[in-house]
C-alpha cells in the first residue's frame, strides 16, 4: 500500500506540473535537450574553471545522456536506457552503473 501510495502522489504532483505548464501539448514531448555551464571560481572570485553539462533525454524511445565537456573534451558522460546505465570518461572507458 505505501508504494502505491507514493505512486499515485507523484502521479498527481507530475499532473499538476504539466497543467501548470502547458498541459496537454507537453504529454507529446518527445525529446528534450538542456544546457547549462558551471563556472568554478577562485578565493578572489576569478574563474578558474567552466564545464558545460547538456543532457539529451528521448522519452519515446526511453534513453538519457548527460554529457560534461571542459571546452570541447568530454569530461564524462552517463547513459540511461531500460538495458541499463552506463559511464564513460576518457580515464576509465565506459562502465556499468548498478542498479
């Protein structure tokens, strides 16, 4: 009973989130791209270090990867598929991640 409870209260949470943002024309979405930088600053505020994060998610085909590059190296990636997730970076190649 409780994890049916949570279920259907983050069936109602999500519910109001996509009335609240445009409701039905989201339930169609079938890909989403975000982008966003980190800047990491020094003790006097200088900036000593940018990475960009983007993650690329495919609802339909049910996937996600979120790449960080510094510049145009690619620091890390992970991928999540229904197979699995996994973790790559130039250091160690690519990993499984448990479940």
């Amino acid at each position: 009973q409780p994890a049916q409870s949570q279920a259907q209260a983050g069936r109602a949470l999500l519910d109001r989130a996509l009335k609240a943002n445009g409701g039905d024309s989201l339930r169609g979405l079938r890909t989403m791209q975000q982008r966003s930088e980190m800047t990491f600053v020094d003790a006097q505020g200088q900036p000593v270090l940018v990475l960009v994060s983007v993650a690329s998610v495919d609802y339909a085909n049910g996937w996600m990867r979120a790449t960080t590059l510094q510049g145009e190296q690619v620091v890390n990636e992970q991928f999540l598929t229904p197979e699995g997730a996994f973790a790559s970076t130039p250091q160690s190649g690519t990993v499984p991640l448990p479940r």
